[in-house]
C-alpha cells in the first residue's frame, strides 16, 4: 500500500494536498486542469519536492525523509530520458550504477530489460539512431532495469503519435504485471488512462483526490475536470 497520510508537498509557492492511498500493483492515472499540481504530486512521491506536513510509507515503512534513491520509485519523464552521448545500454546501465562500472551480472540485467522492451541487439546504438518510439522504449528499459516496486511516469509518451503511444501504454501496463509494481501515471489524454489505468487521481484545486474508478470518473466528471475535458472529452 502507498499511503500518502494528509500530506502537502511544495513547489514553489504552490501546494498540492493528498490523503489517500493506493493499493500494490494498482495503476492509476493521474489526471487534472493544467498546473493543477500533478506533477508536483509525483514530484513529492519521488522525493525531489518537500513534504513539509504529513507523512508519506510503502508497505508501512514511512519514506518521507528519504531520499530519492532510497525510496521503491523509479520515474519516467517526457524529455531528456537518454544522454545522446551514451550508448543505449550504457544509458540503461545508468539505472544500476551511476559510474556505470557494471558487473557481468548487471550487463545480463540491461541486456534481459533491452529485450523486455523490444530493443535487442541494439544496445551499442546512440539515441540519434534510434526512433522515437524506439528511444520510448529504451528510457523504460531504465527504469525497469531498477526493479523498484514504484513507477512514475509524467507524460512521458506525449510526443509519439497515437499508434506508438498505445504500443508502449500497452508494454507498461504488460511491464507492471509481470513485475507486479504500482503504476501512477500522469496523462493529458483520457483515453490513455482509459487504455491501462483502472483507477485515476483527481488534481484539481491544489488537493490530490483518492483513487476511484477511471471509468467512473471520466463518465461523470466531477466539474472542475468537466470544465479541463471540455464537451467531446478531450482537453
Ligand atoms: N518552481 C516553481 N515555483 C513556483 N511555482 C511553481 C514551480 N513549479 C511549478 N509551479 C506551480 O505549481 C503549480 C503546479 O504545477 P505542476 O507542474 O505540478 O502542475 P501540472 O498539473 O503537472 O500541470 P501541467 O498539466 O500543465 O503539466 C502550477 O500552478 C505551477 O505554476
């Protein structure tokens, strides 16, 4: 269980509350109007944003002051996943060791999460030389070679076209079976919540809602996401 226990986390001058929690292996997605605060919610989580108030604990262990490499988190951005000078594995690699000095052991782990993903045999490529789906594929290759129990993803399939964007939707949602982890998943698009979340997180207002069902939410919305959604349902 990941609970967020009456928490604020900061940004800024900007605040965003939460009071829920969320149950293991469950994936939510993470919607709400526009600087609404998802990003900070997931900002929070992570570690890389205060939590002044409350508390924050994964199967009971509070991580609050923990560090970002301490907690069981992993998280995914829209830009700047891979470093252009950096072969795809060793881009990989960094998701184990920093100064990449991996083991032979670690090589077998970035060589097994490069296939999960699609990409084997093209380890000793730069991104340039890559699509990008392809580079899609190989930032999540990273953060499932860290095996943490939490992942994070903010947006971060935003600039694939719809058929490449269902692809890797699908391949996360396959990913977080077989590793059993906790999806949250911040997302513009309804229907990608629709695709692979079962649940969904409200931000609106500076307060993070607790999960309900996605098709629940989205076929009522409540009227501050009503107004974000627009009539055809999209934003
Ligand atoms: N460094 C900062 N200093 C002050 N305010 C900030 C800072 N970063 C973000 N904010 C504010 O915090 C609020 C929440 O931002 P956040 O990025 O979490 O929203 P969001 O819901 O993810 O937005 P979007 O959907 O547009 O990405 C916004 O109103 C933003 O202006």
């Amino acid at each position: 269980m990941l609970t967020l226990d009456a928490i604020t986390i900061e940004n800024g001058g900007y605040a965003v509350q939460a009071d829920l929690t969320i149950a293991p292996g469950q994936r939510v997605a993470v919607i709400g109007p526009s600087g609404a605060g998802k990003s900070t919610l997931l900002g929070g989580i992570a570690g890389f944003l205060p939590v002044p108030h409350g508390r924050i604990l994964w199967r009971d262990a509070e991580i609050t002051a923990s560090t970002p490499g301490q907690r069981p988190v992993a998280m995914l951005f829209q830009d700047g996943n891979l470093f252009p000078h950096l072969t795809l594995a060793q881009n990989v690699g960094l998701g184990l060791r920093p100064d990449l000095r991996l083991s032979p052991e670690q090589r077998a782990q970035v060589d097994a999460a490069l296939t999960r993903v699609g990409l084997s045999g093209l380890g000793a490529r730069k991104p340039a030389a890559l699509s990008g789906g392809q580079q899609s594929r190989a930032a999540l290759a990273r953060v499932l070679v860290q095996s943490r129990d939490i992942l994070l993803l903010d947006e971060p399939f935003a600039a694939l076209g719809p058929a490449l964007k269902a692809d890797m939707l699908d391949l996360v949602a396959e990913v977080c079976a077989d590793t059993g982890a906790t999806l949250l998943m911040v997302s513009h698009d309804p229907t990608d919540a629709r695709r692979i979340c079962s649940h969904a997180v409200l931000v609106a207002d500076g307060q993070a809602h607790p999960p309900v069902e996605t098709a629940t939410l989205l076929n009522d919305p409540p009227p501050a996401l009503r107004a974000y959604l627009g009539q055809d349902g999209l934003p």
